[in-house]
C-alpha cells in the first residue's frame, strides 16, 4: 500500500491515449503502455491483462497492478484481476504436485534454474492473495491493506494476527480458503484457540457455532471433529487439489533453505486429552485473568462437546458466576477460594444479599443447593446424600446460625416453602419459635407464619410445651431440635398450637413497643409477668385512654378461672399491673385503670382488691417518712395514691390518719426513740394510746392548749375510741397544760368540765381511764396552792373525791383536812369564815350564816347524810397509816354511794352550793 501511494498520479488525459494505444499497439507496445499506465482501474488493467501472451509477464503485472492500485480497488477489483493471472499460470501446480508426488521436488527446481523459482514464488504468492480474499469484506469495500505485502508473510502469521484482534469469523474464513490453509494451521490449532479465547476475548459459544473448538462426538477424548479436522482432510477433486503444493512441508523446507520464506517454529505438542487443554485455559481464564464468565461458557461448551471430565468444572464455574457476577458485594471468590470455604461461609455471601426475601429463597433453592449437594467445598458431609427435606432445614439451620437480620425469614420461607415432609416442618418450625432472640416486627411476621402449621388448638394446660422446651430455654435451634426428636407427633402439634398463641401475645404487646422474643412468653413466672406489666406501663403512660386499650388487647391472653383454655398471662396480670402503676406512681393511671378493670366482662379486679393495693402501697410509703410533715416525701404519694382508690373503710382510715400527720406537724415533736430526730408516722402508727402524743405536744409547747385547733388534733388522736370517754380525757389533758401555764381559770373550767364528763360515764372497765384522768386532774389543780380562788379549790377537790379510785381515797382526804377552815364558804362582809370542816364534821347541824344570804334549810335527809360523811371521816381519821383503804371502807360500790351522796347533798349545801337553793 505504501508503494501505490508512492506511485505518480494517474493523468485522466493521458490515461484515455495509454487506453486506446494498448488496444492496437503490438505486444511489446502494450507492456509498455499498461506499465505507465498504472494505477490503472481494474477494467482497464483486466484489458490490457488480455492483449499479453506472455502468461508470467501477466502474473506480474498482475501482483504489480495490485501493489499500485492500493485502496482505490475494491476486494472484488483484486479478485477480478487476480483471476486472470491465476488461470493463466494453472498449469505450473501439475507440474510441482506431480514433482511431489514422485519425490523429484529438488530436481524440478534445479532444472529451471532461477526462472523455475522466479515462476513458483510468483505462483505461490497468486494463491496466497487469493486465499486472503476470502476473509469477509464487502465486495465494493475497498481494501485495508496491502494484500501484496500481507501475502508474503505466513499463514500463521495472519492466522495469530486474527486470534490476537478476536477475529474469530475471519480466522474461520481463513480456514475456509482453501484445504491446504487448514493442514498448513492444524498443527498450532490449540495455541490459535488459546490466543482467540484469552488474548481475543471471543466468547466459546461463537467458536462453538464456527466448529472451531475441539471436541469428540463420542466420550473419547483423542477423537477431535469440527472444521479443524474436516479442512486437514485429504482433497477428494482436483479444484481442491490444484494448490496443495503451497504449504506442502517440502516446499516450505526448501523456500525456507533458499531464505525466501522465514523459518517458522515446531508446532507444540498436543495435549494428553482434550480436557487437559480445556482445563488449562479454563483455569488461566478463571485464575490469572478473573474472567469467570468465559471460564464457565467455555466450560459448559466442553461439556456439549461431550467432554465428561468438564462437568464439575462447569458446575462449579456457573455456581462462581453467581457469587462473583449476580452477588452484589462480598469476598472475591475463585476456585481456590471455593474449594476452601465452608458451607457457611458460602451460604452467608448469599444470605447478606440486599435483594428480596424471596429472591434470595430462590437463588438459594436454584443455585447454592445444588452446589452444596455436588460442588466441591470444604465441608460437603451436612448435605451430600440427605433427602430434599433434610437437606432444606439443614440449610434453613444453617441460615439461622448467620444472626443475619433477616435469617429468620428467610429460614421461615425455607421451611414453608421448600420443605415437603410435614413432622419435619414442624418440628423445625417449633426449634425456630422458641430459639429465635429477634422482636421485630418481621421477625413476628416470620413467627406468625411459622406457628400458623400448627393442626390442632392449643391444649387447656401448658405442661406439653413447658416439658418439651422449658428445661433449655437458651438453647440454639439445631440443639432444640434434636431434644424434640424424642416427642411424639402430636405433643410437637400441641405445643406448636400453644407457641402460636405465644406469638400471638408477642405481636400484639409489639403493637405497645414491647418487644420480647417468643419464648420470653412461654410459661410466663411472675417475675417477668410484673416486667411484662411494667414495660406495659411504659409504653402507655401519658394517657389513660391507651393504658385502658392496652389491657382490653391484654384481655384474650389472660387465665381465668372459669375458662379452660390455655393461656401465656396469670389471672393475677391486672392486678400486677396495678401494682406497677403504683410502683411508678401513676395515680391517675391508676384509678382509671381500677375503674375498668371493675367493670371489665372477663378481667374483673374486685374495688376491694384495687383498694387493699392502694392502701398497702400508701402504708408503705407513709412508714418510709421521716417525719409528719405531710409535704415532705413520700407522704405526697400516699395521700395522692389514696385520693385515686376506690372507696372503702379501710381507705379512708388511713385518709384520717394522713389529715392526722399534717396536725401534727404543726406543732413539732421529737421522736420517741431519739430526741434529736422527728416524730415518724410508723412511731405514731405504732402507739397503742395516740392521746399520750397529745400529753407531749402540750408538754413542748404551752401555749399550745389556748389553739383553736388543739381540740380538733386531739380528738383525731383519740379516734376511734368513744367521743364522750375521748373528751374527758382531753379535757383533763388541756386542764393539766393551762394549770402549767399559770392559766388556773382556764384549767380549773377544763376540770370542772373534766369532772362533769367523767360523772356521765358508767364505772366499769372501759370507762377507768376517763375517771382516772379527770379525778388527777381535778386533784391536781385542787391541790395547788397557786389557785388563788379557795373555793374553787375545794370545789374541784370535791370532783376529785368523788371520782377518785378507792385506792386513792386517802390521799383526797387528807388534803381536804389540810384545807383551811371555811375555804368553801365566801366570807360574810365585815367578819371573817366562821365554820371549818371541822365543825361541820363535829356538829349534826350546821349553824345559820348570819350573812345576808341564808343557804337552804336542811332537810333530814341531808342531816343523814352528813352523819354517814362524819362516820366516814373518823373511820378515816382513826384507822392506822398502814391499814388497807377497802379494809376501813368497805366494797368500792358503797364507797362511792356514800362519797356521791355526801358530795351532792351534805357537802353541796356545806359549802353553799345546795343543789336546791343554787342561784348561780
């Protein structure tokens, strides 16, 4: 091509003259004409070819026609003219086939001299352009190349140029050209294939459809077939025949030893086998080049060959095409690698992928257990040889033991859909529920469907379920599911059915953000019952309306007593979760959760039972207090706890007894254990007499019996005793309390009213305490010399002696005769007291006052009465110090007839208060 561009431009006008001189001009003339002439179109050429005998000068004008020419002529030009010197030339191959065939090759070349070698190079080189024509190009394309130069290299050259460009369907045409192209080629046919596979990149489909790959039509592998083979064969006519001389080895040899053709390399030695040569390019393309796709079409293209050493490779290569080219992400995967790894290993790479559950189930069923059942890896025993439902949960184990977030569904879609035998469905659909640690919501979903192959209803107790999975409730599943191998069919059915109802549960308290694994819920204790209540809490706090729904959703999974079916919660689950509410201190949650629950057809919680919780829960927090103060904690959470309980005695006790800490803590007191530390409201609680909290509180404060309130505390002390026993009790504490404060009026009002409660009372038992009080009282005031008011002294000594004991008589009386003389009668004006106890005492009748106001006129029974008291006054007087008061006195009942008597009838009008005559 470069010597045609090298070539002076044809001048049109000259080129007509050259034309019309080649037409008539003799031989010579013509040479000449067609020589200058050129380049020439390939008519012209072709004319002017014609009008010249001499058939070699022909040949050469030809190939030099040719050479000129260049791109301007089309393949179809150069075929055209090529042809002309072609059958001109014919007969020489005869001649060289025939010096071949009697071995007289070298003899035949000497006898020619140079001209005999001249005339073969120009034919063989004919033949070689023509061969070149036959690789496809279009008829009027023009040529690429310079075919004159492209036909002085060998034919292995042009055939390792195409296999190195991909040029599988030029190579086939090249083999087509003509049989001596294809036994010149046959010899380095693996190293071409080699070329056109790894270097080419041709795909072993097309090489396929060209018959250019080697194979056998039969299991024999030194058996090759295909256009190699077919184009090797011997020639069977003489157009086929003509040009085997070309490439026959003597003619190379001696081309080769004249220099005129470069010597070319011995063919490599074939392979063993076919699948030897197959394996080895394989490998080079899967191994060293990473082209698995090739690796495995050329493969899968020996095996349609009939190749049955290529079968497990093709198995493996299809199965590496999956983790290499579908796989989104994951380790490289090779061969080596392959054949290293484990099933797990190989069954993560496709488990971790982001396509569809479903999709990943498929390409599992379709692709990885396939190759698990024949590839080659490194630990083939789980599944090689296992039945097709053995094998699948094997594998849906398998998937379980990655933790992957979605093996569980796609360990449940395993079981569903691949696994034909239905006890082990079942059985492996139970190992999964109760072994499986995920809460979400799809692995619920997952779990759902699992315990949805369940054919019987869930049995009234839980024992089938519990004996089956309660001793190992951390176990892995493929441990679990060899402890079910030893259950019978239908306790696996049962328990199946009760796990469903498990799962159930599960999903609906997800619905409430509560999220625990399936068998959290089997044979729930109550420590984790008060943590399901508790977490229930949580997740519907804020709003009484949801806690409310909660428990209605709660309600189907709850035991109760009249129904025999089977279910996860304890009947006490309301309660509990009343219980947490308090623990929490929900109380508005609380009372409106109690309200429901009292209400509720299936969940009823007694009031009582509501309230008994409040009210332990709001004891427990008032003993933790400190001190009574009712705004410093807990006492807030008691009172609020008990505002929010339903109605009962007990509660609103303990709804007094709080209003009774915030009295008290208006007036602080010490503990009664340690004086340097607050009063409790445990201690308070645990007083058996409140009243003497009373007693210390007017003791710490004194002016503390002058408050408006004092009387309302002190009664709330002395709840629940009876009022009127409560108040003498009071009245003679507050009595004692003004007496220290110096205020005796006020005292000596608190005693008479002390005196005058105690008198209503009965003299029994019950009733003691209250005289007992009131008569110290009155006696200890009586007794003060600090009462300036003598009369009202004696007046309350009189109180005192008639409501003091028996045994206490003595002491009354003697500080009666210590009173001075006329201390209960007020002084006449201008004279002094003229009457003393002990005149009265001495005389049957008292003497008239001469005072302006005049007592009563004894009566005889008065008169009686005062002798029985002056009877009564010398017994008292005479008996010793030691004796006994009852031995002098007589029973307590006449004793106090005698003292009530004398007070109210004698002693009355002695002291001018006549019970008839009293004005005041």
């Amino acid at each position: 091509m470069s010597d045609a561009a090298a070539s002076p431009p044809r001048d049109p006008a000259r080129g007509t003259d050259h034309d019309a001189l080649a037409m008539d001009a003799p031989p010579e003339d013509a040479r000449r004409a067609l020589l200058s002439a050129l380049p020439a179109p390939a008519a012209q050429v072709a004319v002017s070819l014609e009008a010249i005998d001499d058939p070699w000068w022909v040949a050469a004008a030809c190939v030099a026609a040719v050479h000129a020419a260049g791109r301007t002529w089309t393949a179809a030009d150069v075929a055209h003219v090529l042809s002309i010197a072609a059958a001109r030339t014919a007969p020489i191959d005869a001649e060289i086939q025939d010096a071949l065939d009697r071995d007289t090759l070298d003899a035949y070349l000497d006898a020619g001299g140079a001209a005999r070698w001249a005339q073969l190079l120009l034919r063989r080189k004919l033949w070689l352009m023509q061969w070149l024509l036959r690789i496809p190009l279009a008829s009027d394309a023009p040529l690429d190349g310079d075919i004159v130069a492209l036909a002085e290299q060998p034919l292995l050259t042009h055939a390792q140029t195409l296999c190195l460009a991909g040029r599988a369907v030029e190579l086939r045409a090249l083999l087509g050209a003509h049989v001596a192209v294809g036994r010149a080629l046959f010899p380095y046919r693996f190293v071409l294939l080699h070329a056109l596979i790894t270097a080419g990149g041709v795909p072993a489909d097309e090489l396929l459809r060209l018959r250019l790959l080697p194979g056998t039509k039969m299991p024999v592998e030194d058996s090759e077939s295909g256009a190699w083979i077919e184009l090797a064969a011997k020639a069977t006519t003489p157009a086929a025949a003509a040009a085997l001389w070309v490439e026959h080895p003597a003619v190379v040899a001696r081309l080769v030893a004249q220099g005129y053709v470069a010597p070319l390399g011995a063919p490599p030695t074939p392979p063993s086998a076919l699948s030897a040569w197959y394996l080895d390019v394989i490998n080079e393309l899967e191994a060293e080049l990473g082209l698995v796709d090739p690796a495995c079409a050329l493969a899968e293209a020996g095996v349609r060959l009939s190749l049955v050493p290529l079968r497990a490779v093709a198995h493996e290569l299809r199965f590496l095409r999956l983790l290499s080219y579908t796989l989104s992400y994951g380790a490289q995967w090779s061969r080596a690698t392959l054949h290293d790894a484990d099933a797990r290993t190989i069954v993560q790479s496709v488990v971790a992928q982001p396509q569809s559950v479903g999709e990943v189930v498929t390409m599992l069923q379709e692709h990885v257990m396939p190759f698990l059942q024949k590839g080659t890896y490194a630990d083939p025993g789980a599944f090689r040889g296992a039945s097709a439902s053995d094998a699948a949960a094997e594998l849906a184990l398998l998937v379980l033991a990655l933790r992957n977030e979605r093996s569980l569904a796609i360990a449940a879609q395993i079981v569903l859909t691949w696994i034909e035998d239905p006890v082990v469905r079942r059985r492996l659909a139970l190992a999964m529920l109760t072994t499986c640690d995920e809460t979400d919501d799809a692995a619920y979903v997952a779990l759902h469907s699992l315990a949805s192959l369940s054919t019987t209803a869930p049995p009234a107790r839980a024992e089938p379920l519990v004996a089956i999975i309660g001793h190992a409730a951390d176990a892995s599943p493929r441990a679990r599911l060899a402890q079910l191998s030893v259950a019978s069919d239908d306790a696996i059915d049962a328990a199946l059915g009760q796990v469903g109802v498990c799962v159930d549960l599960g999903r609906m308290l997800l619905r409430h953000t509560l999220a625990h694994p399936v068998r959290f819920y089997v044979g729930l204790d109550e420590a984790r019952t008060k943590t399901v209540c508790a977490t229930l809490w949580r997740a519907a706090r804020g709003s009484d309306a949801a806690l409310v729904a909660l428990v209605d959703d709660v309600a189907p999974f709850v035991a109760r007593r009249h129904v025999a079916a089977w279910r996860p919660l304890p009947v006490e689950t309301p309660t509990w979760l009343l219980a947490q509410l308090l623990a929490h201190r929900a109380f508005g949650a609380f009372g409106a959760l109690a309200a429901h629950l009292a209400q509720h057809a299936t969940l009823a919680v007694a009031s009582n039972d509501a309230a008994q919780l409040a009210l332990d829960a709001a004891r427990a927090w008032i003993a933790q207090a400190t001190s009574c103060d009712p705004l410093q904690a807990p006492l807030p959470d008691a009172a609020e706890c008990l505002a929010h309980a339903p109605p009962m005695p007990a509660v609103e006790a303990e709804q007094r007894f709080l209003a009774l800490m915030g009295q008290i803590a208006r007036y602080p007191v010490p503990s009664l254990r340690d004086a340097d530390a607050p009063l409790t409201p445990d201690e308070v609680r645990a007083l058996p007499d409140r009243l003497v909290l009373l007693a210390r509180i007017l003791a710490l404060h004194p002016s503390a019996y002058r408050a408006p309130q004092i009387r309302t505390l002190a009664r709330a002390l002395a709840a629940p005793a009876p009022t009127a026993l409560a108040e003498v009790r009071i009245d003679a504490m507050l009595a004692d309390a003004a007496a220290a404060a110096g205020d005796y009026t006020a005292a000596r009002d608190l005693c008479e009213r002390a005196a005058r409660g105690a008198q209503a009372l009965p003299h029994d038992a019950e009733h003691e305490v209250a005289h007992a009080a009131a008569w110290r009282a009155c006696f200890q005031l009586a007794k003060a010399p600090e009462v300036p008011d003598a009369r009202a002294r004696a007046r309350l000594l009189g109180q005192a002696l008639a409501l003091a004991p028996p045994t206490e008589l003595p002491r009354v009386l003697a500080a009666w005769r210590a009173a001075p003389p006329h201390a209960g009668v007020p002084p006449a004006p201008g004279r002094a007291p003229s009457r003393t106890l002990a005149r009265f005492l001495g005389s049957g009748t008292p003497r008239r006052s001469d005072s302006p106001r005049q007592a009563a006129p004894a009566t005889p029974e008065d008169a009686a009465t005062t002798q029985r008291t002056r009877a009564l006054f010398d017994r008292l007087q005479s008996a010793s110090p030691g004796a006994r008061p009852s031995a002098l006195l007589g029973s307590t009942a006449s004793l106090r007839e005698v003292v009530n008597t004398s007070l109210t009838r004698g002693m009355g009008w002695w002291m001018g208060e006549n019970t008839h005559s009293e004005a005041r």
